[in-house]
C-alpha cells in the first residue's frame, strides 16, 4: 500500500518510502513489547511521543463514538485533527481500524504464548 507524505525535508520519495518501509518491518519483526517501547521512546522526542500517544488515544475513543468535542477537551486536540483521524478510520481498509481489530483480538482471545 502506497502513501502520500508531504514533508519539508530532503527525504522525500522514493527514500522516505524505502526507510519507512524498512522501519515498518523492524518493528514487524520485533516480537519483544519492551524492545520496541525502548526503540520508540529513544526514537522520538518526549514532545513526538506525547503527540503519538494522544493521537492513539483519539483513533481509539472515535472508535468508542465519543463525540468530537469531547475528544477535543480531554485530549487538547483540535477539531481538525480530530476529523482526519474520523475520516481515516471512516476508509474501505483502513489501517487505523485494522490495528485495533488486531489490539482487540489479542486483548479477546490472548497472545499464543498466554494459552
């Protein structure tokens, strides 16, 4: 699957592609939750992730159909933000929803080294 970035940087294209990709199947390898946490938090900035956590705060309580406005006060969001990430689950094969089937299967039926 293909994405659109717009970015200022001169990583752009073709190589912005490529080290997401391959950042994409770092952490698809990765099997250890603690090792990847260590990679994330070193990875970005308290202000980067601070920025993540709420924005997977956002997709999950749209997924609960809290209403916007709420979102907005409890996370400090803007509408905007909040919209797009409404739109994005909204999308045939949307990735934000793919990741919480796969949050809520494994929260439902465990990992298969808890059976």
């Amino acid at each position: 699957m293909r994405y659109t970035v717009v970015v200022n940087s001169v990583l752009t294209g073709q190589d912005l592609e490529y080290e997401i990709d391959e950042l994409a199947l770092a952490l698809a390898l990765e099997q250890d939750k603690e090792g990847i946490k260590a990679f994330l938090y070193s990875l970005w900035t308290p202000a980067e992730i601070a920025d993540i956590a709420k924005r997977w705060a956002l997709v999950k309580a749209l997924r609960k159909k809290i209403p916007q406005r709420q979102i907005a006060k409890q996370l400090g969001l803007s509408l905007c933000k909040i919209t797009r990430g409404s739109r994005e689950l909204k999308k045939a094969n949307s990735p934000f929803a793919s990741m919480l089937n796969i949050l809520q299967q494994y929260k439902e039926f465990g990992s298969s080294s808890d059976r």
